[in-house]
C-alpha cells in the first residue's frame, strides 16, 4: 500500500470512528508508529486533519486523539421538489451548515433552461456565504425522476414534463463541481438512516409529499443496513399510481381527507411490508401540514392492524426525525459517501498542492 493510499485510509477510519488515538489508528490502519506520525504530520498541513482532546490510556500518559476536521471540505445538497428548492451546505460528517428554500418562478418547460437558472442560483449562494467552488467536494441533487442510464425524466400532476435529460451533464457543466443525482425519497431516507441511528436495521421509509395543486404523492425506499437499494436502473420504491388529486380531498374536512389519502395509500404501503419484511417503517408526512399527524395515525393503525392478521416478523413503525430540509441533506450526505468510499480524492488534492509528500 503505498503512501497515499495510507493516507487516504486513515481519513476513512477517523470519518467512521471519530476521534482515535495514536495507538488504535496504528491497529486499525496496520502501520508503524514512525509512518503514522508521518501521515498524521501531513494530513494536518493540509487541514485534513485536527487534534481532538486527550484521552486516557491503560497503564500510561493521556494521549492525543486525532479527527478528520469536518470544515475541511464542504458538500451541497439540493432537493428538487419543483417549483420548490431547498439547499444545504454540510460539512464533511453531515452537519448542516447553511440552509435556504427558494421557490422558481416562471415556466419550468424546458429542461436545459431550468436547470441552467437552478446553477446560478447555487453560485450566487456560495458566493454569497464566501465559500470557494474549490472547497466543494460535490453537488448531490435529488429529483422525482425515473432514471434511464445517465439521463432523468420527470413527469406527474404537478411537475413539468422532462423528458431524458442529461441533468447531470448539465448541471456538472454549469456548475464547475462534481455532480451526483439520486431520486429524492432515496435521499431522504438516507438522511433518516443517518441521523436516527437506524444503519444496522433494514427499514422502509415512506414519504408524503404534497403538490402545488392539492395532490398529495407517496415515494417509498428500502435500506439495508445503511445503503439504499437502488434497483437495477436506480428506480427502486417508484409506486406507480401512489397519489391522491386535490378534488379527492378539497372539499373534505381534516379527519376525511387523512382517512381519503391513507385509504388510497395504505395498499401500497402494506404491500411493501409484506414483500420487502423491514425491521422498522419510518412514515414522513411533515409536508402535509396540518394532515400530518392524523395521517400517520391512521397509516400506523392499517400496518399494525395487517401485521396482526399476517405471519410477518416484528416490525416497529416510527415517524421520522429528520424533517427538516431531508432531501437536500440526503443528497450532501451521498456526496459525501461517496467521497470516502475513495477518499483518495482528497489526496490527490495534496498532491496536487504545493507538496509531493504522498508520492
């Protein structure tokens, strides 16, 4: 293993662990102690790398735990609910740092144009906080698309019609940054999974999301122990036909139209559980408003009412705790799981720097 790649380990360990000793990383990494101080040495030149405390050794001194510094490189996250756009700018463990909603105006028809006007937007916002394009690891867009190889197509009752369009062609054009795009409900649940405590489970989340119109749509994903389940082409968790029209539901009165949307809904839901048996169903509703909290009820009760009369295992069913911008945030942290799945990309910034000290 050659320096580098030594180096690009340790930043993986310490973004897994958090904060280690000395003597832990020399296990972990299976290095000599003189190499060690070598790579720790130079990670902090670069800032990759931050003293963190002491902690107590058995038998000896405290000794100095070391950390990736998290403000080392930044990640954005963007949910494209059109017409809306929420944005986030996370450090590199997933701590949201700036946060905006924007609503587009205008006609949304042509793909290339929008996506062109969405790009401006996020550079003017960087340039705005005083954060260099360079520090920027990468952009994760999430989208409700159906995806074909590299290009997206969004169409539905209150979306623009898109499409296969080379989004991320587009916006990595644009932009001048990596560009990763994922479906929206994916990203969402990842931030979930993340922030809840809920990577070892294998877990079914749900997503309600409202219109511009009054409808009201449903997105579901699958996670096993942390990593989405994508499908063969990136489409995993599409229900088709999951969706409820603002005449269904207008004229109702809050307990009627929860008990319109769980009823056309709730098939979907119990169909999922049955095929995909999850540890655990986090249901999202917060767009809903007001008919959040009666529709969760009410979701609550068909699982739990279907898990009494069918064999399946134990299955906890909770309401999620990120509701707070999820897919912006879900999109910044596969930025950023990707990044340290090859963290060597960050070396090789070193190494393009002012020193060859990973050569």
């Amino acid at each position: 293993m050659s320096r580098g790649e030594k180096a690009a380990e340790l930043l993986r360990v310490l973004w897994r662990n958090g904060p280690l000793p000395r003597r832990s990383l020399e296990n972990l990494l299976h290095i000599s102690r003189p190499t060690l101080d070598k790579l720790i040495k130079e990670l902090s030149l670069y800032d990759l790398l931050i003293p963190s405390g002491k902690t107590k050794e058995r038998g000896g001194r405290p000794a100095t735990l070391f950390r990736l510094n998290p403000r080392a490189r930044l990640a954005l996250g963007v949910d494209l609910e059109l017409p809306g756009l929420y944005l986030v700018i996370a450090d590199l463990l997933g701590e949201i740092l700036h946060e905006r909603e924007i609503r587009l105006t205008g006609s949304l028809a042509s793909p290339h144009e929008t996506l062109r006007r969405i790009s401006g937007l996020l550079l003017e916002w960087l340039k705005e906080l005083g954060v260099p394009r360079e520090k920027t690891v990468g952009v994760g867009v999430g989208m409700p698309a159906f995806f074909e190889g590299d290009t997206v197509t969004v169409k539905g009752e209150n979306l623009p019609t898109w499409i296969r369009v080379p989004a991320k062609e587009i916006l990595s054009r644009e932009l001048g940054i990596p560009v990763k795009i994922g479906h929206d409900v994916h990203l969402m649940a990842l931030a979930e999974s993340k922030r809840a405590g809920l990577d070892d489970k294998v877990m079914l989340y749900l997503a309600f999301r409202s219109g511009v119109r009054g409808d009201v749509r449903m997105g579901a994903c699958l996670l096993v122990r942390g990593e989405i389940y994508h499908g063969a082409h990136g489409n995993g968790g599409t229900l088709h036909g999951a969706f409820v029209a603002p005449a269904e539901i207008q004229e109702k009165d809050l307990g009627e139209a929860a008990k319109t949307i769980v009823e056309r809904l709730s098939p979907h839901i119990l169909q999922a559980i049955a095929l995909l048996d999850p540890e655990v169903v986090v249901i999202n509703a917060e767009e809903l408003g007001e008919l959040s909290v009666p529709v969760i009820q009410l979701t609550q009760e068909a699982i739990s009412t279907v898990l009494q009369e069918e064999p399946i295992g134990p299955v906890e069913v909770r309401r999620a705790q990120v509701v707070e911008a999820p897919g912006a945030l879900g999109a910044a942290m596969a930025v950023i799981q990707e990044l340290f799945a090859h963290p060597e990309s960050l070396i090789g910034e070193v190494r393009a720097g002012e020193s060859r000290a990973f050569g």
